[in-house]
C-alpha cells in the first residue's frame, strides 16, 4: 500500500515511550496479553459498532495503567465512538477502504471524506499536511502550520467543525496504523514532524490553536499507545515566544516529550516532496534525519 500524499492534519500527539521498543512482534504481544485483549472485547460487545480488529484493543491492554482506569478508558472511547464521534469513524472507515481499493493509496477519497472537506480542503493540502512511512516503518505525520491560511479558514469552519476534522485525521492515521502493525507484524507508531518555520507570532486564528489542542487532548485519550515523539523543527529566532504559543497546545505528558530540532524539512517547499513519490532525494534526506532524531 502507497501512503504518498496521504494528508492529514494532526495536533497531538500522545507520549511516546522511548522510541526503541524493538522487543516483541505483535503477534507476540497479542499471545502474551491475550487474556487482557479478550476482557476488553467483551467489555466492547456492549457498544454498538465496537471495532473487531485486535490490535485497537492490545493498545489498551499495553497501558502501563491500572486496569480499571484502561477499562474505563476503554468504555469512554467506545462510547464516543458510538455517539459523538460515530459520523467520524464511520466516514474514516469507509474512507479508508475506498483509498485502498484500487490496490494502490488514494489519497484524494480520503481526503474528500473529511468532515467538512469542501472548506477545509481549500485550506489544507498535502503541500502543508502529510502522513508518510518512515524507515522505522513508523508514520510519521508532518504539518506546517505556518503555510495554512488559518484566519481565512475559521472564517468558514466553526471551532467544533475544525476539532472534528483534525479528530477524522487521527482516526484515519489510527486505521492505518492498525493495518500496517498487522501487515508487518511491528506495533506501527505515529510520530509528528511540526515544522514551524513561517509560523506567525501574532495574528493566527485562536481558534484554529484552539481547534488543534481540542483535538489533541481528545486524541490523547482515544487512542492510547498510538503515538510517538513529536518533533518541532525549524524554531525562528524569536524562539521562547513561539514555545509559549505552542506548548499550551499539548496535554501536559505530551510536553515532557516535546523535541525541539533544527534541519529537517528546512529546504523542503512542499511537504508532497518527501512523499514515496516525491522527490527522491528530498525523501531520502528526510529519512535519514528522522532517523537520528529518533535514536
Ligand atoms: C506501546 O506499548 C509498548 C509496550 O508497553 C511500549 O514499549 C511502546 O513504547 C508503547 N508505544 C507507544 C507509542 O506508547
Ligand atoms: C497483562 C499482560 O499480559 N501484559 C503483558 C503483555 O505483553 C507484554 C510484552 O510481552 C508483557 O510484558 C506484559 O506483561
């Protein structure tokens, strides 16, 4: 499956333990941590619409967690997931599926799906917003606030239509997460590359920071063990202002693992360049220096 191109819009970004968890296969989890899985699918099977795949339900039984807190963590997911948040999976679900069907990624019926899509999209593109598979056989989803129009952009989206179309992107790189953890047998983890450079000091729309912390903080909470190291890379000078807008936008376990780099994607134009089908060397340099942030 071809992952080119495939935006999607991301805030948050949940702790990541070290990165380096080259211990067990999925398969292996899913053995030693059966007992746990198959409690918390029968917990799912008071939902409607609770997903059947095994490896939405090992991220909760990896939780370092206490198991009541997990099983309540668990229901409010699927509660939301049910209620709130159901024409967001559903259109994620199918979403997905049509992008595959063709045998290859399309990106496009993904992106059409969104909620809200006909403002949104004028707005937001893969030049500014992309997920792509790094060598780790991570995602790594790579956003540049700074290049989005935001001011005009909440002029057609309220705050709650901008959290739920970052919250669809989420879940959309969650599906796909699952899927590859299961095709390559790697418990698949999303990172995030936020490139700050262009990004206004003042003058941004509050409600699209707002919009973007919502969804975090909600994300935090849906999808446990999902998401990896978020990388904010090329700082401007005027750098402790810029920590002060940005880090309020994450929850709280999500600083601590905030990393601060200079470089990458720092003579990327457009983010599509680093895509499996964008430029070559583009993507090979960007690799490599994911790479070394991760180690
Ligand atoms: C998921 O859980 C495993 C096992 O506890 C851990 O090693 C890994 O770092 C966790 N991944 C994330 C992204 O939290
Ligand atoms: C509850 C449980 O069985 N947890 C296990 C899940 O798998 C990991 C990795 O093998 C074990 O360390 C846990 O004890």
């Amino acid at each position: 499956m071809k992952l080119s191109g495939f935006a999607v819009l991301v805030s948050a970004l949940l702790p990541a333990l070290c990165y380096g968890f080259a211990g067990s296969s999925v398969s292996a989890l899913l053995k030693e941590n059966e007992s746990k899985v198959s409690k918390l699918k029968d917990i799912a099977a008071q939902f409607s619409d609770a997903p059947s795949d095994d490896i939405f339900y090992l991220r909760y039984a990896l939780s370092t967690k206490e198991d009541d807190e997990v099983e309540t963590q668990l229901k409010e997911t699927l509660s939301w997931r049910s209620n709130e948040g159901q024409d967001i999976c559903t259109a994620a679900a199918s979403a997905v599926e049509a992008a595959m069907s063709g045998g290859k990624w399309d990106n496009e019926v993904v992106r059409d799906s969104a909620p809200n899509a006909a403002s949104v999209n004028k707005y937001i593109t893969p030049t500014q917003c992309l997920t792509t598979p790094v060598n780790s056989g991570d995602l790594c989803y790579c956003i540049r606030a700074g290049k989005i129009d935001d001011n005009a952009l909440m002029n057609e989206v309220s705050l709650e239509q901008m959290t739920d179309f970052f919250l669809y992107c989420k879940e959309v790189n969650a599906l796909v997460a699952n899927m590859r953890s299961e095709q390559t047998d790697k418990l698949v983890t999303v990172l995030t590359a936020n490139d700050l450079s262009g990004v206004k000091l003042v003058g941004g729309s509050a409600d699209f920071r707002k919009a973007l912390s919502a969804a975090s903080t909600k994300a935090n909470d849906l999808y446990p063990n999902l998401s990896g190291p978020t990388f904010l890379l090329n700082l401007p000078r005027l750098l402790s202002a810029l920590v002060k807008i940005f880090t309020p936008l994450f929850p709280d376990e999500v600083r601590k693992r905030l990393k601060f780099e200079q470089g990458p994607l720092k003579d990327v134009q457009d983010l599509t360049e680093i895509s499996p089908n964008g430029d070559a060397s583009a993507r090979a340099l960007f690799l490599k220096q994911i790479d070394a942030l991760m180690e």
